[in-house]
C-alpha cells in the first residue's frame, strides 16, 4: 500500500519546490509545532533522504506565552526525531514595535535570516497554505491593495519558499497527522481578536456558504494571476526608470509622461526609495502628490516624502533628494 494521498501530496509539493537543489545543500525547514510547518518537516526529512540534500530545523521561540520555552525543546526533539540535522531552538526577545503579532513575525524572520545565514542554508521552507494565501489576500483586499500586494505570498524567492501553498489547511493537517506527528495548536490560531482569525473562521465560511465552495481556492489563484501582472508591470518599471534618469538621478518629465499610470506609479516609487523614502512607510497617496508634479504641475516646486526626501520638479526633470537640500537649480 502506497503512502497516505495527503502524505504523498505534501511530499512531492516539497520535492517540487527543491528541484533545483544539487545534493549537499542545506534546506532548513521553520518549525512553530503547527501542523503545517510540522507536515513540511515530515515531509522535508522523507526528500532530503532521497535527494542528498541536508535537511535542518529552527524554531524560534517568541517567548509571549507561559511555557513557551519548553515547547520550543519538544519541537526541537520532534524535528530531531525525524532525522534533522542541525535543529536550532532561537529564543528572541520580541518589541512592541506595530503590535504583538508584527513584532514576533519581525523578530522570527530576524532569528530564521540569522540562523540560515550562520548555518549555510540557501533555502528556508515555511509552513503557508492555500487557505494562508486566500485570509491574506482577502483581509488586503479589504485594505484596498494594488495588484502587488493582492498577489499575496510568493511560492518562492530568494531565501524563503513555501511548498505548501497549493494545498489546503485541511490536507496539510491530515498529512501531519498521517505521518504520526501530534501537532501543536495555538491558542492565538482561535482568537477572534485578530482579523486573520476572523476571516478564517466567519468571513471565508460565510462566502463559501453564500457564493459556492471553493472561494479559498478562486482567492488564491486570483493572487497568482496578480503576481504575474505585476511582476510584468515591474519588469516595465524597471526598464522606464532606467530610459528616465539621467546621470544625476534626475527623472525626464517627458518620459513620464508617456507612461501608463500603473508603470509611472511604480516608477515613482523606486525612485523615491532609491533617493532613501522607506518602502514601508512609502504610501499610495505620497506616491500620487509626486505624480501630480508630473500630470497636473501648476507651478509648485516639491513634495515632501517620508524619510526626509524631497521630490522636486524643475526644468522638466524630477528630481528627488534629501529634504532641505536644494535640487538642481533650485
Ligand atoms: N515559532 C516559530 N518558529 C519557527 N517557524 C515559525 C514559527 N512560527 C511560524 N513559523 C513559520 O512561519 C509559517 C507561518 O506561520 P504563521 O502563519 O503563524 O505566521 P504569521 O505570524 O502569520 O507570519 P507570516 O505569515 O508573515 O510568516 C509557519 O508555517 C512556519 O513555517
């Protein structure tokens, strides 16, 4: 008898996403104890015996929640249970910075970048499903997100890779549990308090019960569909901004103004973070003051951007630098 489907599913989406792997390189898996990431150590230790790749476990320990430090050593001795080798516990202190919930993620992919670093992996798998990628899509939806972020998680960049997202929630858990591992299930994973938690347990049901099942599943290749729009229209992006500066990071007003909004919007904003305007901080609406410098200019000189950057418009160019300096000109 041939393994379990689910089991066998979870193995050969792990398999798939490290195909280009050549045999001795390191993959470290994240482990929290959930059944996901618990499935993807499962399912990484069964590839890696197969393939020759070195397979090793992190789990970070935030320290929010009593006994959370014991957890972390049993998850460490399940993933050693399952032939891992290195497996790391990472305890990390956890600020206040944007909330609980963004602080822990924060200090997690801190500990994880640390750890893959430190260790030589290349790769560092974790544990989303589909069902992640549709509350994620959903809950930026609700945000009023372009299409970047509407394309949700990426199956893999440069460091992380999730293979699991194509597979629902409920057919991770049952290769967990198939593989004989016990799961760990947070309490925070049932707390109505947090939006995600809302969606997953009220807002998705209601949509499936009302517009038909399979809305997980329509949500998550929407964002797939997204990534490749906007992976164009970056590529695009890309490309515009290289034609429109000149060699003193000066944009040409007149090559902007051919582009479609969609490219000349992200063209704005690689030049504002390249000039020091953080990403993060970076809103659409400070991106639209800039490209009011370029469409609908009635004279005004600048616009101020977050990080203490300037954008100036002169001379039909568009420049953009420190705040308080003066441009070209000015
Ligand atoms: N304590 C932990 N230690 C190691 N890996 C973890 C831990 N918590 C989560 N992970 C990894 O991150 C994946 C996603 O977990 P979870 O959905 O709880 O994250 P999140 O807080 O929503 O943040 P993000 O989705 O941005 O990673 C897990 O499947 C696992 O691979």
């Amino acid at each position: 008898m041939g393994p379990d489907p689910a089991v066998a599913g979870a193995r050969s989406a792990v398999r798939a996403s490290l195909a280009d792997l050549a045999p001795g390189a390191l993959v470290l898996v994240a482990c929290s104890g959930g059944a996901d990431s618990l499935a993807l150590a499962g399912a990484l230790s069964f590839v890696a015996a197969r393939t020759g790749l070195r397979a090793g476990g992190v789990t970070v320990d935030h320290g929010l929640q009593r006994g959370s430090a014991e957890r972390a050593e049993e998850v460490a001795g399940l993933l050693r249970g399952l032939g891992l080798d290195p497996v790391e516990s990472v305890a990390v202190s956890v600020g206040r910075h944007g909330g609980p919930e963004a602080a822990a993620r924060e200090a997690r992919y801190a500990a994880l970048n640390e750890a893959a670093e430190r260790l030589g992996a290349r790769v560092v798998l974790v544990g989303h499903t589909l069902d992640d990628q549709a509350e994620t899509v959903l809950l930026r939806l609700a945000r009023g997100s372009g299409a970047r972020s509407l394309a949700g998680m990426a199956r893999s960049g440069e460091r992380y890779r999730r293979p699991f997202l194509g597979l629902t929630r409920a057919e991770v858990r049952r290769a967990c549990l198939a593989m004989g591992l016990a799961p760990w299930d947070d309490p925070h994973n049932e707390d109505p308090a947090y939006a995600r938690v809302r969606v997953r347990r009220t807002v998705l049901p209601l949509l499936e019960r009302e517009l038909g099942p399979g809305v997980a599943e329509a949500l998550a290749r929407t964002a797939s569909q997204l990534r490749e729009d906007a992976d164009a229209l970056d590529g695009w992006a890309v490309r515009a901004l290289e034609k429109a500066s000149d060699l003193e990071h000066s944009l040409d007003v007149r090559v902007l103004e051919e582009l479609p909004q969609a490219v000349r919007s992200r063209v704005l904003r690689r030049a504002a973070v390249a000039a020091g305007s953080p990403a993060g901080t970076l809103a659409a609406v400070h991106v639209a003051a800039v490209d009011r410098l370029v469409t609908d200019w009635h004279g005004q000189r600048g616009v101020d951007l977050p990080g203490r950057v300037r954008a100036i418009r002169r001379y039909g160019k568009l420049h953009f630098g420190p705040a308080g300096v003066a441009g070209p000109g000015e």
